[in-house]
C-alpha cells in the first residue's frame, strides 16, 4: 500500500525508517519531511492546516494510510477529516487527542476512572491560580493546560517561583496552552515512558522508554522536548508493566471508548512510579520524540501492518500477542544548536560524513536520525533546535551509550552540543552488578 506520513523531526525519520522496511509498503511519500526522511521517502509539500489538500493528496496518489507523526494535526482535527473521507489514518481522533491537548481533560478523566495519578486543581485565572497554590506543598508542578512543545511544565522549588511561573503562563509564555493551568502535587519517583498500540478495542504493548527532559547534564536546567532516550526500561519490570496496563492503559481505552471517544493509535503514558506503584504524569497521543527513535531501532515487525490493523479496527488480527522487539538496549543522544531550548542557533554546519564512510550508519546497531536538519547549497545545515538524534544499540545500556558517543564525537557541528550522561540511571544500575 502506498503510506503518507506528516512531519518532519527525528521521530518522523525513525517512523520512516522502519515504514521503509515494511514488506507491506509499495510507496512511502512525505510531508514536509527533512534530507534524512527524504533518503527513505519521496517529499511532498503539503500543509497539513488544509485538510482539503491533504485528502486531494491521498486521493490522488491512492494512499492507503496516513501515518500523523506531531500531536498538532491531530489536536486540529485532520484525522477526522480524513476518515470521513474514507482514508485509514494512524492517530486518534480530535476528541480522542485531547488526552494530549488538554492537561485537564486527562486529570478529570483519571478522576472519573479511577486511574492513578496526581492530586490536581484546574485554574482559569491567575487570580484563582495563586489561590489554589496554598492547597499544595513545595515544590510545586505546574502545567500549561494546552499544547506547548513539550515545554510547558515548571517544578518550582518555592512558592515565589511558582507565582512567578503562574504569572509568565497566564502572561501568554505558552500562548494559548496557558489559557489554563493545572497545578498538581509532587510525586517522588522515578520516571518512565509506556507505550501502547490501540484499535479502540483491542490493546497490545509497544515497549517502554527513559527520556531525559532537562537540558544539562545531571537533569538540570529547563525542560526540553527530550535530549536522549534509552529503550527498554528495566525499571519498567514485566510485573509494574501488567500493572500499568490493567490500572492505567486498559481504563482509559475503556472509558474513552464508553464516552464516545474512541481512541485509536499509540498511547504514551508518561509514568511516575512512585512507592504506592505506577502513576499517570500525563499522556501523548503519539510517539514520543526521541523515544519513538530507540524504539523502532529495536522493533523486528512490520510497522505499516501494525499500524494499518489499528487504523482499521483490526488489532486483533496481529500474528502475535504483541509486537517483537530485538532484545537489545536501544540509546539515542539529541545533538541540539546552541541556544536550544531557548531560540536556537539556525545555519550552522554539519558533517556526518566520518559516520558515513565506515558504512555504520545505516546499520542496524547505529542510525543518525535527523531532526532540525535541512539542506543549504547541498551542504547539511542546524534549522532547528533538536538537529539529530545519534542511536545506537548494545547488549547493555552501558554498551549502546558508548556506541552512540563515539558516533557523536565523529560528527562535526561547531553550533551544536549534547548531554553527555544520556541513560546515566541505568548504567550505574549496571555498574553495582
């Protein structure tokens, strides 16, 4: 079948990688894509705002699934628009998307379902925000309701700090995402990443993930949209996993589905697993960016199928209980421009050419995924802030982060930098054995 899949970051690269891969794939377009995507797809400009000339797109090029990598085309609705007009679409529907788009709609339904999450208020005002600051401790979590780039949430360490955030959210720093504001308790733990794959019905497991949001190293710094990833968790164990999808996943489809919200697609629950077990920080309702990267460098299924069966409300048709992962360690480290995640530094060039002339980069064990890339003069360039997403895997976690290091020190990118402690839990966990 011929597959159009919309974006243009690493996690885009990573989804066309392994589409590419697919033996059910007769032609892989998409748009706007990056030069790395373009090596595994055919390009297309297409504004993914204009729903019509999406679907003319799909009509006119028989396109038999659309694959919606970002959260904002599905928060604005394409994925209804599309199948209204008879076309499959990978990604959950606008209703269904507000498990992303709305840090409220998410906390009102763990309430009416029972699911494990942190204590909360909803807050529409600054006023009304200050107030409700005083039926929480320090530090305090505090969300921008809507979509923010991943950016959107300050843990303020005092009650200052966090009328200082209230004011810059409510004062338009998130734009619209900060019309309103959730304000939850802290949790203590540690963080970790699960993702499932759904029909509305049907649910299977899709692997977990660690990220490490803040800039710098040792986690500290602003939060980002994710500056490395290691893929499985073993924090994550088979016991706590079956927990998350009996207490968390499962209610949520089930209720979403009850509502009247059917969802269908990945659902990406962002995990605290705290004394009392897992519980829910919040939800994407696609892959996440870079965990998506380690996750299809592990993945040995054909993805266009998987999600085909989802789009099609056939998940229960998959060969197996659950999609097969290699049993590796998977560990990607994001390469940013300067001034990152503030406003980057645009332009500044790039080589990977000593990766490429030992043939290792398109290999399984290590894949330069582009992010914020794009071409000058034929020559690679930084046009955003996360520019690559460096992966490797290894028999360890200590082994596949050696491998993507040394990929990194033999890229040249003046304007860039990286994290250097990239799955740094997991290898002193190694390291005690």
């Amino acid at each position: 079948m011929n597959i159009l899949l919309l974006g243009s970051g690493g996690r885009e690269h990573a989804l066309a990688w392994k589409l590419a891969q697919s033996p059910s794939l007769a032609k892989l377009y998409a748009a706007p894509g990056n030069p790395g995507i373009a090596e595994e797809a055919e390009c297309v400009a297409l504004e993914v705002t204009d729903h019509g000339a999406v679907i003319a797109f799909c009509a006119e090029k028989r396109i038999g699934l659309v694959v919606v990598g970002p959260e904002a085309p599905l928060v604005d609705g394409l994925s209804d628009s599309l199948r209204a007009a008879g076309v499959p679409v990978f990604g959950p529907s606008q209703a269904a998307a507000r498990l992303e788009g709305s840090k409220g709609f998410t906390k009102d339904l763990c309430q009416r379902a029972g699911i494990p999450t942190a204590g909360y208020v909803r807050t529409s005002s600054l006023e009304e925000a200050r107030a409700a600051l005083a039926r929480f401790a320090a530090p305090y979590v505090l969300k921008a309701d809507g979509l923010a780039a991943g950016k959107g949430v300050v843990i303020a360490a005092t009650l200052a700090e966090a009328e200082a955030a209230l004011a810059d959210m409510f004062g338009g720093a998130f734009g619209g995402a900060g019309a309103q504001v959730v304000i939850e308790e802290f949790m203590e733990g540690e963080e970790a990443s699960f993702f499932a794959l759904t029909d509305g019905t049907a649910i299977v497991p899709f692997g977990s993930a660690q990220d490490h949001k803040r800039v710098g190293d040792g986690d500290v710094g602003p939060n980002t949209g994710g500056m490395g990833a290691y893929s499985p968790a073993p924090v994550l164990t088979p016991e706590l996993q079956a927990r998350v999808m009996a207490e968390i996943i499962e209610p949520t489809v089930r209720t979403m589905r009850e509502e009247g919200n059917t969802y269908q697609g990945v659902l990406f629950a962002g995990l605290m697993l705290t004394a009392d077990g897992p519980k829910l920080i919040e939800y994407n309702a696609r892959f996440g960016d870079p965990e998506c990267q380690v996750l299809m460098m592990r993945l040995r299924d054909d993805l266009a199928n998987i999600m085909w069966l989802c789009a099609t409300g056939r998940l229960d048709e998959l060969d197996e209980e659950s999609p097969e992962f290699e049993a590796v360690y998977a560990l990607t480290v994001i390469m940013a421009a300067n001034g990152y995640p503030g406003t980057p530094e645009k332009g500044g060039a790039i080589d990977i050419s000593a990766c490429d002339q030992t043939g290792a980069r398109d290999q399984r064990h290590l894949k330069i995924f582009h992010a914020g890339t794009a071409l000058k003069d034929g020559a690679l360039v930084a046009n955003g802030g996360r520019v690559l997403a460096v992966t490797a895997t290894g028999a360890s976690v200590t082994e596949a982060q050696a491998k993507a290091y040394a990929a990194v020190d033999a890229i040249t990118f003046p304007t860039g930098f990286c994290r250097r402690d990239i799955g740094w839990r997991e290898v002193a966990r190694e390291a005690e054995v």
